[in-house]
C-alpha cells in the first residue's frame, strides 16, 4: 500500500506540475499586440552542446563518424576470456530461490507549442524476488519523476510564471542535472531556447534536455533500490551502462553508488538489443586478429573483410549460435573515457558480450558489467548473465522485469492529461494554440 501511495503522489505531482505556468499565459489581445521578443533575457540555462551532439550518436555513445578499422588503444580494449565463445546455462530452481531480479528503466515524452516545450520524464524500479517455497509474493515499484519547460517566446507568459520554475542555474556546476534533481522540489526546470547552438532546431534541444533527465533519474534510482545483505541480487538496467546523453560527472555520481555493492551478492547489469551500430566485436577483431581465425578457420578471412561489414551485428549472425554469448571484452567508447579517468573509477569500465537469444525472436543483445564487479567474483557475474539471460527470454522482445519496468515508467497518461490543461488554459485566456 505504501508504494501505492508514493506511485499515486508521483503521477500527481508530475500532473500539476505546469499548473502555475499555465495559470500566467497572457491574455490573446495582449499577446497579439507586443512586438516579437522570443527567448527570455533573463539568465536561463540553456541546452548544452554535449546534450545535444549525443543526439548524433547511438546508445552508448559512439559517434556516427567515428572511423572503422583504426586502432583502439591498449587502455580502451582488453580480452577478458579466452574461449571465443561460451554457452549460457539457464539458472536453476535452486539458483532462483531467494534471488532479487530489479529493473530499471525510463521515458520521456514531450508536449510541443510554437511558444514554448513541455517535458517530462520517468524512471521506474521494479523489483522481482523468487522463492520456490511458499512466502508471499514479494514485489514493489518505485517512480521518480521530473518536469522541465523550454521557453521560445517568452511574451506568452506573465513575468510571475518563473515563480513555479526551479530557477538555479544547473549549468554552473560539474554536475549539472543530477545534484539539482533532487533540489527541485517537484517544480519544473525552465530553459530558454538558444539559436546559437549548433542544432537550431527547437525539437532538437528539447529532445536533448529530455533525453538527459531521463539518463539522469535512471541513475538516481540506484538509490532507490532495496539491498539486503543477506539476499542475492541481479539489478537489470535497460540500455547502456554510460547513458550517451549525461554528463561524465552525473555518470560518475550515480554509478558510484555500486561500489557500495563491493564484495556482496549484488550484480548490476546493462542489457539492451540495440546493436545496429555497435562495434565492439570488430574493434576486437582488429586489435587481435588472432581471433578471427577461432571464429573463421581455414576461410582466409582478413582483417579488411571484417572491417567491411561495418556492424557487429553482421558478424554475430556468423560465429553465434542460439544459446551462446561471445567473451567478455573490456571496452569504452571514446567520448566516455573521462567517465573512469578519476582515481578510483577505473573499476566502472565496462566489460561487454553479445549474446544470440534462444526464442523468437531470435535477435542478438548487448551486455555491459562494470569490470570491479567481475574482478571481485567472476562465478557471480556468469550467474547474474545467466539470470539476466533467462528474464530476456521470459519476455520475448525484453527481460521480463523490464517490460513491468517499462509499463510503470510510460508518460502516455500524463501527456494527455497536461494537453487537455493546456488546451483549456489557452482557450481560457484567448490564446491561439499551435502545436506539432
């Protein structure tokens, strides 16, 4: 009942959260009558460029030009295994019994006017815990939510609309969203639209600004996970390890937390299917070029061929077969490297595998562990993929705890809330309203 209450307070929150701002829209014929005057003067912040060229990259930052076939440097890539590729048990009856399966996953969803950008964002815990004996069913869900607006003709509102926006600047410290969300106190962040920013476009630098606060959050609800010492757990998180789209900084805060997961029966693990770009395999085969002959023998495959095939998703389709993962590589994209450059953090580099689903959809996924985590138990990190593993095959398309993750964490309800407030506050007060 109490995670009830704190679901229900959440979706209120984030309901009324543009109620003041649309409370101070201006009347119709006094909007129609001042001269054009766009973004505020007053000192907003603004969209990065960092927000925005992740836009250009995919999921765990890898830049759309960066150029195959050159050499990774020796601190960017290592082989973890040797075997080149390696079956996937399913665990055990035994294995599941008391184990704790959490998700994490997140949204975003945006509500656009010629005036002005509505944003909002979600992230959502779900925890799983399996017995084979006859406890309760033991299952919770945790929210967190944030609003921000995107101001592009600040003649649509009264001076008195910032008064219900968080307005400390959160572009003047290291850590520019993550210290501030748990500041803002349910009011919406506001942002002022900045056509000197590389990408002009308004739904460009919104769209950076949402994707950010959903990273953000993701990150942030490692707090909100349970952890008993006692009971072994599998924290799934949909997507990337490093989120391309925050800050090295923000990365580096919430990702830090599991070091408090040190020496225990905790495993954080980074899945997702998509792989369209990912390039992690060919960057291994071009440092080891060994490799290419455990996985093709005898067919006179050069290094030129594999680079040729521009994606590892190509080559899996070749060396793996349902059921089977490659070995784990140590690898980092370069546009994350400052993430682990600080003393002390060279134990969050990612440590990745592809795996080939056994069921239909019989599609490849993305694996990425923090490597303390593996240098600590590495029996422990076989199980915990194999647990992840098994929650991929459960649900088909994504792991199981992550659909429920993904089902709580949807904005679909709330945009179409806020939309009809908006519609009556600018019918209210005679305003035109023009939407994309």
């Amino acid at each position: 009942m109490a995670n009830k209450t704190m679901m229900e307070k959440a979706s209120k929150d984030i309901l009324n959260a543009f109620d003041g701002i649309l409370d101070n829209l201006v009347e119709g014929r006094e909007y129609d009558a001042l001269p054009p005057r766009g973004p505020s003067d007053l000192s907003f912040s603004s969209v990065s460029d960092e927000e925005l060229k992740s836009l250009d990259q995919d999921i765990y930052g890898q830049d759309e030009e960066e150029t195959i076939g050159l050499p990774v440097a020796d601190d960017r890539i290592k082989l973890v295994e040797s075997s080149p590729i390696k079956e996937v048990l399913l665990p055990t009856e035994d294995q599941l019994d008391g184990l704790n399966i959490i998700g994490i996953c997140g949204s975003n969803n945006r509500l656009l006017t010629t005036s002005f950008h509505m944003i909002l964002a979600r992230s959502s815990v779900v925890n799983f815990k399996y017995t084979r004996g006859f406890e309760k069913p033991y299952f919770y869900t945790k929210n967190r939510d944030v609003s921000a607006l995107l101001v592009l003709d600040n003649n649509i509102f009264n001076s008195a609309y910032t008064l219900h926006t968080y307005n400390e600047l959160i572009d003047k410290t290291d850590s520019p969203i993550y210290d501030h969300l748990t500041k803002c106190k349910g009011k919406p962040f506001i942002f002022k639209y900045n056509y000197e920013k590389f990408k002009k476009a308004p739904g460009s630098q919104s769209l950076g600004l949402a994707v950010k606060f959903q990273h953000s959050l993701e990150l942030l609800s490692i707090e909100d996970i349970e952890v008993d010492n006692d009971s072994p757990l599998v924290c799934i998180k949909d997507g990337a390890l490093f989120s391309n789209s925050s800050k090295p900084a923000d990365i580096r805060n919430g990702l830090q937390k599991l070091f408090s997961w040190s020496n225990k029966k905790k495993t954080y693990i980074a899945l997702s299917s998509k792989i369209a770009e990912s390039r992690v395999l060919i960057n291994a085969l071009n440092k080891f070029p060994h490799l290419i002959e455990d996985y093709f023998p005898n067919q006179n495959i050069t290094v030129g061929i594999i680079n040729s095939f521009g994606t590892d998703s190509l080559l899996l389709k070749k060396i793996l077969k349902p059921g089977f993962r490659t070995p784990l590589i140590e690898y980092i994209e370069i546009t994350r490297e400052p993430i682990i450059k600080q003393p002390g953090l060279e134990g969050l580099k990612p440590l990745t595998c592809y795996y080939h689903k056994r069921t239909k959809p019989y599609n490849f996924i993305r694996i990425e562990i923090p490597k303390f985590m593996w240098d600590e138990n590495p029996a422990q990190i076989e199980f915990a993929i194999s647990a992840a593993i098994w929650q991929y095959e459960l649900g088909g398309d994504q792991p199981l705890v992550i659909k429920v993750a993904g089902e709580r964490c949807t904005l679909d309800h709330e945009h179409w809330v806020i939309d009809q407030q908006m519609k009556a506050a600018f019918e209210k007060k005679n305003l035109g309203l023009i939407e994309f």
